[in-house]
C-alpha cells in the first residue's frame, strides 16, 4: 500500500514537473530531446520506489564552525591583498605628486587600514623628501588633516645637486 501512494505521489510531482518544463522548452527544436529525458525521468521515478533505489547521493559533512573559518580566513586574506596594493598603489601616486611639483623624495610609506564599516582609509604616511615642508603642505591638501604625516629632510648626501 506505501509503494502505490509512493508511485501515486511520484506520478504527481512528476506530470508536474512535465508542465513545467513544457513550459520552459525553448522551442520545437530540442522537442525530442526533452521529451527523452522527461520519459526517462519519470521512468526512473516510477521505477524507484519498486525497486528501493536510493537517491541520496553523500554529501560531504562539514562542520559549521569549519566553514566559518574557512570564510572568515578568505575574508581575511581578501582584505590583507586589498590593503596591500592599495598601499602600493598610493604610493606610487604620491611620489608622483611631490615629484610633479618639483620635490625629490627618497621614499614614501603609506599606512592604509580598514574600518569596521568597509572603508578604507589612510591613517600615516612617512617620507623622507628634499623640501620637507612644501612636501607637507602638498600632502596635508590632497590628503586632509585626519592622516597623520611625518615628512623628514633627505640627508645632505643623497640630495640632488642644483
């Protein structure tokens, strides 16, 4: 009695998932094909329950807490590349700004975080520059007065001649 109402359940279901794809079926084309595999699947369907097949397939387990970790390990490596060549992208925009505006600088470290909200900002930028203070006033304008900056002097001997 539980095999018929199993067929009959299944026989439902599966007249329609037939109106379904009928529905779906993008046009006279693929006609036999569909009706193939809608023949094909409702004979396995019928089939099934007659002959105690398991559709089950294992699924690997994996522990919730296991893949919030492997989650939160990319979110983190995600952001760690994120800020990595922000940094160096920074940089590089920098140095051409003080150079653009006559000022020679040996280096230019920049510090860029991000905040609870998913901003990124720049929190300090070192440099080390032959006109420390056109370097800073250049950087305190494109930069804003939140970053903190620290511009020192290039040493005598490695400052250009002129």
């Amino acid at each position: 009695m539980q095999q018929l109402k199993t067929i009959i359940t299944a026989a439902c279901m599966l007249s329609i998932a037939v109106g379904i794809c009928n529905v779906l079926r993008p046009s006279k084309l693929f006609e036999r094909q569909v009706r193939f595999l809608i023949s094909l699947l409702f004979t396995l369907c019928l089939a099934a329950p007659l002959l105690r097949i398991d559709w089950h397939a294992p699924l690997p387990e994996l522990a919730a807490g296991e893949m919030e970790m492997q989650a939160d390990r990319l979110r983190q490596d995600a952001q760690q590349l994120i800020l990595e060549e922000t940094a160096v992208r920074t940089e590089s925009a920098l140095t051409k700004l003080l150079n653009e505006n006559g000022i020679a600088c040996q280096t230019v470290d920049v510090q860029v975080h991000i905040d609870d909200e998913q901003c990124i900002y720049i929190s300090e930028v070192s440099t080390a520059c032959s006109d420390p203070a056109q370097a800073a006033g250049l950087l305190r304008t494109n930069l804003g007065e939140e970053v903190t900056l620290h511009v020192t002097e290039l040493a005598s001997e490695t400052a250009p001649e002129g």
